[in-house]
C-alpha cells in the first residue's frame, strides 16, 4: 500500500487527471501529503498539500503574491476572461486589494447580513414547498443552486425577471479557472464576461440615476463608496460585482449540496443532526471541512523562499490543495470521518489571512439555513440515483443528484 501510495504522489500531474481523481481526489491528496508534500509538478508549478504550509503561504503575502497577472497573461491573453480575473478582489494584493476588499467588507458588515436572515428563510420556505407539490427533487437545481442566485440578485438589487443568466454566466466564468482550460470553455467565459459586463453597465447607469438603500443594497453603497470619498473606479466596480456573484453563488451551492449528500452518506451523523437541530452550526463547518467547495488557491512566489524543506525560487507558482489540507491528520483527528460534532474545526475552507473570503458569514448563514429546514422538512430524503459531479477540481460540487422526499 505504502509502494502504492509513493507511485500515486510521484505520477500526479494537475493537468492530466483521471475520471477516478474528479470522482474521489482524497487517496491522491492523501499520498501526496504522505509522501511529496511540496509537489513540483511537470509544467515547473509546486503543489502543497499540508495543514501548516497553506497556513504560512496565506499568511505571507509579501513572499506569496495573489497578484495574477504573470501567471493569466500566457493563459487568456488579452481577452476579457483576463481583464476580469487580474481586476477581481481575489487575484490582487495590498493595497489594492485592501482597499476594494474595505468598501465590499462594509456592505457585507453582521448587521447588514443579519437583516437577511428573514428573507433567506421566506426563499428558503418557498424552495422546499415547490419541491414539496412536485413530491421529488433534484438537489440542485431545484434547491441549492436557487439559493445564492437570489441572495447575490437580492444584496445587488438584480430585478427577479433578469436573474435567468447569472448561473450560467457564472459557471462560465469560474470554468475558465480550472488548471487546463480547452479554447471551447475559454470562449464560453470570455462571451459570459463580456455579456455579463454589458448588463451591469446597464443596471449601474440604473441605479446611479435611482439609487438604492445602501444598507441593503450592495450595489449602491459600492457605487457610493465611503464617507471619505473612496470609491472604487467603474472597471472596478463593474468586475467586483461579477466576482460578488461568482464567489457566493458556486461556493454556497457546492456547500449546500455536498452537504445534504454528505448527511445522506453518514445516516449516523443525519439521525444526530435532526435530534439535535442546534448542531447545525458545527455541522456546517464540518461539511466546509470534510468537502470543500473550492479546492485550489494559487499563490506566485516575489523572492526565494523555503516551505516544508524545500527551496522555491522566485517566480515559481505555488498551487494551494485546501481539500487535502483539510484532511490532514496534524490538524484533525480521523480526518476521514465526517462528524458534525468537530471541534476545534480551523478549516481552511474560506482560507485565512488577509484572504480570507469576504462573504464567509453569508455563505455559513445560508448554508445553515438551508440545510436545516431541508432537514426538518424531509427528514427521510434520500439520494435515489447516481449523483453527477461537476467535473472540475478547483471548484468540488455536483451537477445534479436526484433526491426522493418520502
């Protein structure tokens, strides 16, 4: 097992994966973080799959750069997919990404999210009675990909007969991400940037002409910006806003479907969950643990640098593996198990540092929401068919999993 286990680490190659590793990626994690912890990969990249080195290379910003530009410009050229992603909050370092993640932080502050919490249960109620007169579900299209859609729509005051594209301009963009990108899925995000940018130029030319309340509605306090006069500039604004939608809406539905399954997996745990409804809170960070929605982060090294023993030079791109880091057994006891009881839990879901997701909050309110009263309303659902995976690696989540309600 352990002769296994050593060719598994020395064969891995991030852009040639099999149909087993898109199935289940934890045994090659696992041999990689046994065995070559610091990875370097064929096409020159390093890849880290240990608890403590994530930790120090997202605490290190001044070694590590989130600063995309080198690494895109080969990738998308001069496309809007690369307009979009070296503009987005998340691939910039301080001080732009201070600045813009301050305006966003202060239209996501705990009092404005929990003013949501009424109308996440009001969506939430209504999701379940459909599914409820239909007498079957299909997890995620009928219920949690439903559910960011319309907060994100909602936070940026998106009318409800406009919603239709924002999934697939989404799921477009954040495909564009993944390690290998085919010219069909590169042009797919470069027309869904494109097209996504077009609309928001049209809703931001609406709302500065009526603005809205800035306590609920994101758009208009970014429009706005602070009371010291910062304020984001329009190619800014328009790219923070996709980057709002693609954050919170892929995440969030990964969460609530890798969860639902993962409780239908580990009946032990579900049966726990619906006695002792007050667990959700711990539940929902052990789903973010054991099945976290985004997999990867990505980091450029500025300087020369050690990290686990091994020596990187400058300019060598460090592949962050936050689902093998979360199931390393130096941080989380029986790291395999799924149990909704865990604690501590310093899952690096949302990463940490100065990167650390903005909408954290958000995502475990509607998570826990959603979950629960899924939960209390069906308790007896059961996944009835073979549920599809995404078929991507930064991203874990499923396309589809049907879902009987009895």
């Amino acid at each position: 097992m352990n002769a296994d286990a050593k060719a598994l680490a020395a064969s891995f190659d991030l852009e040639k994966l099999t149909p087993e590793f898109y199935d289940d990626p934890y045994p090659t994690y696992r041999a990689l973080r046994e065995n070559e912890p610091v990875k370097r990969l064929p096409n020159g990249t390093v890849f880290l799959t240990r608890y403590d080195d994530l930790v120090t290379t997202y605490k290190n910003t001044k070694s590590f750069s989130s600063d995309k530009k080198r690494e895109f410009a080969p990738k998308y050229g001069d496309t809007p997919l690369y307009e979009h992603h070296t503009t987005s909050l998340v691939f910039n370092d301080p001080p732009a990404h201070t600045r813009v993640r301050r305006l966003i932080m202060g239209a996501l502050s705990p009092r404005a999210i929990a003013g949501m919490e009424s109308d996440i249960i009001k969506l939430v109620d209504g999701l379940l009675d459909a599914v409820a007169a239909k007498g079957a579900c299909e997890l995620i299209e009928d219920f949690a990909a439903s559910i960011p859609i319309e907060v994100i729509g909602n936070l940026l005051d998106v009318p409800h007969e406009e919603r239709g594209p924002l999934r697939d301009w989404s799921l477009a963009i954040l495909g564009a991400l993944e390690p290998v990108v085919s010219p069909e899925v590169a042009a797919r995000g470069n027309k869904a940037v494109t097209d996504f940018l077009s609309y928001l130029q049209t809703l931001v030319a609406r709302r500065r002409d009526k603005p809205g309340n800035p306590e609920r509605d994101v758009l208009t306090r970014l429009i706005q910006g602070e009371e010291n006069g910062e304020r984001l500039t329009e190619k800014e604004l328009l790219h923070n806003c996709i980057f709002l939608l693609n954050a919170g809406h892929e995440t969030t539905t990964n969460l609530i479907g890798n969860g639902l399954v993962a409780l239908d997996r580990n009946r032990d745990q579900k049966r726990r969950l619906i006695g002792s409804p007050d667990m959700i809170k711990t539940a929902v960070e052990e789903m973010l643990r054991y099945e976290s929605s985004n997999q990867l982060g990505n980091r450029m090294t500025t300087e020369k640098v050690e990290l686990g023993g091994v020596t990187l030079e400058a300019g060598t791109s460090v592949t962050l593996c936050i689902g093998a880091a979360n199931r390393d057994p130096a941080q989380f006891p029986d790291p395999e198990s799924f149990d909704i009881a865990r604690t501590p839990n310093r899952h690096l879901a949302f990463a940490t540092g100065a990167h650390q997701c903005a909408g954290m909050a958000l995502a475990r309110l509607e998570g826990a929401i959603a979950i629960s009263r899924f939960l209390a309303r069906f308790p007896d659902y059961a996944v009835s068919g073979q549920p599809v995976r995404g078929g991507r690696v930064r991203f874990r989540g499923f396309l589809s999993v049907p879902c009987a309600l009895r």
